[in-house]
C-alpha cells in the first residue's frame, strides 16, 4: 500500500481549480496523499520540509529558454513536477537539467497522470526516453571536456563573489527571464545602466549573450542563492 503524503499546488489566478487538467491532478493526489495544499505562492522556505511533492501549474506560461530561479532552486531541494503546460511552452531537457522530476500537460490523460505521480513519489523521473538519453549524452560530453559532471562549489563561490551586488542582482533578474526595462524599473536605474552591469557580468562569466549569462546564473543559481543574506 503505498504511503500517504502532503502535496503542495503552486496554482495562478489564471487556472481554474474546476478544469479538466486540475481535476484529474487533485483526484488523483487524493489517492496519493493525506493533504493536499493550494496557493499561488510557495511555502516559505523553512515550512517546505514536510512536502513531499511539489506540482506547479505552468498554465499560460512560456518557461522554453529560461525557467525562473525560485523554482530552480525548489527543484534542487525537492521533488517538483511542472502542470497544465503546453508541449510547446517548456523544454524537458531543460527541465531535466535542472532537476525536475517531470512534466504534464495539459491534454494527459488520468491514467498516464496516475501512473506519473506513483512513479516520481517513488523516485522516477517522468521524462520521455528520448529526452533522458540525450540529457544524459550532453552531461557525459560536458564531463570529459569541461569536467562538469560535479558541482565544484569552490570555483562556484569565486567566481560568483567576483561579481559586484549590483552584478548578482542583474543576473538573478535574468535568470528569471526580465528584460532590461523591467529590471531597470526594479531597481529604479537607468537602462544604460543595466547594459553597463550587464556587459561587466558578461566579461565575468564569460558569457557572450544574455542567454549564455542566463544558462550561468541556472547552472549555479541553487549553489550560491543561499550564500547571500
């Protein structure tokens, strides 16, 4: 018999709780687990312990390039799966890279739901087969010519506090797909003082673009988001 366990929803005020994907996803938790929560911002970080599931509706959401820092760093801790997504809104390599447990979307079916969530409360990834291998292949690759396959906090930590605050707060807002101008209106800055801290993150990850600075910030982002108070 399988145990019982607590699930969180991160829903939006987008989604309905009486939609077809919702239904499925809460009737079949209720199998799964003895509470289920719901609310459209996460636990805090010390009240996230008892969770043993995290499911994250993805409705309306466009998470294919970059995916945000806050779930990132779930993901790292936790098990979550993303929801209600259309095939066309997220990467599963993407999602698999970052630690995801797997995805559903929008048109699966109960049966494949079920089967899902048994597999991932049990410590399976819910990923297609194409998907894992390649994934798979990209970490080999990038093992033997960067000698990435482990996380080397230590090299992680100086390059990181190379950056200046201004610096760290730029790509955390990067990370989090911002563009210039909403970044310049959060921090209240010009926007040519966004591409000056920009272009200084750029010469200091080594990164070419805002993607390949972004790609950074996610590779690293759930190692060194603790390290500032």
């Amino acid at each position: 018999m399988l145990n019982k366990r607590f699930a969180f929803i991160k829903t939006t005020f987008k989604s309905s709780a009486y939609a077809a994907s919702y239904t499925t996803v809460l009737s079949t938790l209720n199998a799964l687990f003895n509470d289920i929560k719901m609310d459209d911002a996460l636990p805090k970080a010390g009240q996230r312990d008892n969770v043993e599931l995290f499911l994250i509706d993805g409705a309306d959401k466009d998470w294919h390039s970059l995916l945000p820092a806050e779930l990132i760093c779930l993901a790292k801790q936790h098990k979550v799966i993303l929801f209600n997504v259309e095939p066309n809104a997220v990467c599963e390599k993407n999602l698999l890279l970052n630690h995801f447990n797997g995805v559903f979307y929008s048109s699966d079916v109960a049966e494949d739901i079920f089967k899902a969530l048994v597999r991932v409360t049990a410590g399976e990834l819910w990923f297609t087969r194409k998907v894992i291998s390649n994934a798979f292949k990209e970490i080999l690759n990038a093992a033997s010519s960067n000698n990435l396959l482990h996380d080397d906090i230590v090299l992680s930590k100086a390059d990181y506090e190379n950056l200046t605050k201004r610096e760290k707060t730029v790509i955390h807002l990067i990370a989090q797909g911002a563009s210039n101008d909403k970044i310049a209106n959060k921090l209240n800055i010009s926007d040519h003082t966004v591409k000056t801290h920009l272009y200084s993150a750029f010469k200091k990850t080594q990164s070419r673009n805002r993607i390949e600075l972004a790609n950074w910030a996610q590779r690293y982002i759930s190692v060194l988001l603790p390290l500032e108070s």
